[in-house]
C-alpha cells in the first residue's frame, strides 16, 4: 500500500529533486488495518515529507519487524522541526518554527490525524531527529 500511495506522490518529489529511497524488508508479517484509513495515513506522513524537505534532499521509508507489529518509518532529511517541537507534533493545529509556517501552508492538524488513525488501530506513533533527518514513525499490531 506504501508504494501504490507513493506512486502518486513521485511527481511532486521528482520537482523538488528530493531522492526517495525506500526499504522494506521481507519476513515481516501483516497486520490488520482499514485500508482507506492507512492510505491516509501513508498519504499525511508523504505530503509531510515533501513539504518539509529542501529541494535535492533525501525522503526515506522503510519498515521493521518488532515483537508486537511492525513499524513504517518516514525520514527527511532538513526540516524545520526542533527538538522542542517533537512533544507537540501531533497536537491539532501544532506547528514547529512559526515564522516560517505560511510558507509550507497547512492547517497543522495532518499528524493529529495520523496519531488518531493509528491509535484507533491500536497502534503507536512517534518523532525523533536524528543524524539531520526527521523520522516519524507508526507502529501497528500484529
């Protein structure tokens, strides 16, 4: 599903020369989830990232087995978000580096739904930055 959504997202990526890199390795085992909702989780963390994304940077998925599910991890490299931000990211209308969020446009409320998607599929989401890039990630049960 990540790459069917992925699929329509590569025209905007392409016309920023942001690289998209993508790893999903095999073994891990699916999980239950309404797909219309995951689409729209896949489609608010994607039009994230290439909102957040300097032009020629690198955007990466990737996924990882764990005991209880698998993760789906979105990486940017740049962005505006600080370490400070990241306890507020996914609050409704929470936006990182205010001088700068006209710019980008948004209503602040695309993570708030991510969290609520995947929280209702008794999953967890999360944020970190690290090595220059952004990683939020999602976690749904087996």
């Amino acid at each position: 599903m990540i790459l069917q959504v992925l699929d329509s997202f590569l025209p905007q990526f392409h016309a920023k020369k942001i690289r998209v890199e993508t790893r999903f390795p095999g073994g891990v085992s699916p999980s239950l989830a309404d797909s219309d909702k995951l689409a729209q989780v896949i489609s608010n963390l994607l039009q994230n990232a290439w909102q957040y994304t300097p032009p020629g940077g690198t955007v990466r998925i990737s996924s990882e087995p764990f005991a209880a599910g698998i993760r789906i991890i979105f990486a940017n490299t740049g962005g505006e978000l600080a370490e400070k931000d990241l306890p507020f990211i996914f609050e409704r209308f929470y936006r990182g580096e205010k001088s700068r969020s006209r710019e980008h446009g948004g209503a602040g409320i695309g993570l708030a739904i991510v969290k609520e998607l995947i929280e209702a599929h008794d999953g967890q989401v999360g944020a970190e930055i690290a090595d220059d890039e952004t990683r939020i990630w999602f976690s749904l049960p087996h």
